[in-house]
C-alpha cells in the first residue's frame, strides 16, 4: 500500500524522478518526528545528508515542491459545492541564526527572517483541505521606512497586493462549479480587495478594520449600529496562550451598506461605490479580565435571513485554522530553529514542511469532525500499533 505521502504527492513533476521520490522520502520522515531535529528525525547520517542535498538543489523551486499537494487540495476542493478560502501571513525570525545569508528585515529593525502568505482550503464543515497558494518572500532593505509613504503608492507596488493576488490565483486555479468564500482579518480591510473582480459565486467575508464613510454621511460602525439586534449566537472561542478556551454569547445585527472610495485613494475618482452587507458579531457580558468578542464582517454574500449570518459567523470562526497552521510550523515544527546556510535553502526546507504541517493539521481537524472513525484510515498498520 502507498503511504498518504506517495499518494498526496502523486502529482508532484520535479524534473527526475529520483527527486520526486527523495520529496516524499523527507515529508514522510519529518511528519513521523516532527519536532525533532533534522539529523535526529532521518535517524542516519545517509538520510541526513540527502535531506540537506535536496534543499541545496537550486534547480528546485518552493513553488515546484508545492505544487504537487496544491494539486492534491484542488482534487479534494472538488468533493464539495462551496469551499472558504482564508488568507494569512506570518512572519519566521531567524535574527539569532546571524550566518544565514539573505534574510530580510521584519517588523522589527533588530528581527530578520522571511514572510510567508497562505490561502488555506477550508471545507465548509471547517476541515482543513490544504494550500492552494503559497508564495514566500524576503523584504528587500530599501524597502525600510517606507510605511510612512503608504498612502502615496498604489497598491499594487506595496505588500498588500498579495491579498489581491490570493483572492485571483484561487479563482483561476479553483474549478469554476466550485462556491469560493475569501475569508481574512483586518489586515486585509483594503478597498483594492473589497472592489477586486470575482467571477460569478466567488465571495469576500472580511472583518472589518477601517470605519468607512457610506451613503452621503454616515460611517460603517454607527450604521450598523443602528439596525435592530437580530438574534444571539454562542461560539466556542479557542484556547490563546494567555487566555482559556470559553463560550461567547454574541448579539448579531445585520446590514446592507453602500461603502465609498476612500477620499486618499489614488483612482478615487474611476472608483465605484459598494454595495455589501456587513454583520455586527458583539459579546455583551464578557467575563471579567476577557476582551469581548467584537467582529465586524464586511461580506458580499447575500443575507435573507438571521440563518445566514449566523453560517457566515460560523464561516469566519474557521480563520483560526490558519493560526494554527502557522503555529504547527514555528512551535510543532521547529522550523525558526532549523539552521541553513542562505535563504534557498530555507525556503526549500519551509516548502517540504509546509506538507507535513497541513497533514499534522489535518489528522487534527478530522478526527474532531468523526472521533468515530477508525485510526486505520490515516495510520498504517506499524503507525498505530507503534502508538497502542
């Protein structure tokens, strides 16, 4: 029988095939251990020394060590009508790794290390499918101080294009029969976003970060505000590191809103107004020492009833599968602390541990949604005997 990363990396065209089966050979060791060192992981200094050959091949693309699972995510997309498509970026600091040649500044001058965004498949049942885009990428130094001159570039010379380009990549790599809702937080609150073309059944579902003018005179926050209180809706929240896991009793109200260009906008004057809902997800009774739960959701779905902003509520909560992706990566992977030479290898290196998070999150997810479900459908024979 095939293991699950022969068969997920089935599509996977690296330009030899003794490539391709070295790919499934290191994704297979690094999700058996995947928070030991490499060395300790292949368990030999042989197997060492070919993980460490293979992401030294500077013939090999991230994208080509990708693109094989992205094929897979797609096969899976196909088993459902509708799919959520959530976005996010992190951020991997290897400032204490000062030999590693080419890293790129962070948010902080004294950080650097590289960026990663993901378009994380999500079924509607909240299973995580697998990435469908993932580029990655080092901030060039003459890019520093260069957040102050924000509002006088166009968005697509600036960072935030690449949550336009997530949004049109899916689009075209998706199959057209296929429902896509783009779901993200407030970092991707662009007006660029909100007005980009999407084909016919193609959605965004934003939380909202800007108070923006719409109608004649008035502002997003106070408009919404102002329509009744439709129902309630409890919603387990997920463990933080400094907060407990707990329910959240949210009143809901909900609104359609004609949204206009922003006044400092460079194309202000082409740009059309919007037409979109947008629902008011509030904790009223908090418990004492929380923040209270506050999404504002910009969407263009339609909403007929409270039935349906509640499902789209629901449909946000799942954005925390991306945090947890992100979070296998740098805690359950230990990939901030793999040390490399220069960056190719390291973003070769991400693109391999990329698979084995999503399937570490997967085995997650999908044991939530069928506890019942024998372990022999995801382990082989020697895994589970092994952990019995």
């Amino acid at each position: 029988m095939e293991s699950w990363a022969a068969v997920e990396l089935r599509h996977t065209h690296l330009g030899d095939k003794r490539l391709n089966r070295r790919l499934v050979q290191v994704v297979e060791t690094l999700r058996a251990r995947p928070t030991a060192s490499v060395p300790q992981a292949c368990g030999n200094w042989a197997d060492t020394k070919a993980t460490y050959r293979f992401w030294d091949d500077d013939r090999l693309t991230p994208e080509a060590i990708l693109e094989g699972h992205i094929r897979s995510t797609i096969e899976r997309a196909t088993a459902h009508q509708r799919v959520l498509l959530v976005q996010d970026t992190t951020a991997f600091d290897f400032g204490h790794h000062p030999t590693t040649r080419g890293l790129g500044r962070l948010e902080h001058p004294a950080q650097y290390g590289m960026k990663l965004h993901t378009v994380l498949v999500v079924s509607p049942e909240g299973v995580p499918l697998g990435v469908v885009h993932q580029p990655m990428w080092v901030r060039p130094a003459d890019t520093l101080g260069q957040k102050h001159c924000r509002r006088q570039r166009a968005t697509a010379d600036k960072e935030s294009q690449r949550w336009l380009t997530g949004l049109e990549v899916s689009q075209q790599r998706l199959p057209a029969t296929i429902e896509l809702v783009t779901i993200a937080d407030r970092e991707a609150d662009i007006f660029d976003l909100l007005a980009w073309p999407r084909r016919p059944g193609s959605h965004i579902l934003i939380r909202a970060a800007q108070n923006r003018r719409v109608g004649a005179v008035g502002y997003l926050w106070e408009t919404v505000r102002q329509s009744p209180v439709r129902g309630r809706y409890t919603l387990e929240l997920q463990r933080k590191e400094d907060l407990p896991a707990r329910q959240a009793t949210l009143s809901v109200r909900y609104t359609t809103v004609t949204i206009q260009p922003p006044r400092h906008h460079l194309e202000r004057a082409t740009l059309p107004p919007l037409r979109l809902q947008v629902i008011l997800a509030e904790e009223e009774d908090a418990p004492a020492g929380s923040r209270p739960l506050r999404w504002l959701l910009v969407t263009s779905l339609p909403i007929a009833s409270l039935e349906d902003a509640l499902c789209y509520i629901r449909w946000y909560s799942y954005r925390w599968l991306i945090e947890r992706y992100h979070f296998i990566l740098k805690r359950g992977c230990r990939f901030e602390h793999l040390q490399l030479e220069n960056v190719g290898r390291l973003q070769r290196a991400l693109a391999t541990y990329l698979i084995v998070a999503w399937r570490l999150l997967w085995l997650t997810y999908e044991a939530r949604r069928q506890p019942d479900q024998p372990c022999s459908v995801v382990f082989e024979t020697h895994e589970w005997q092994a952990l019995y």
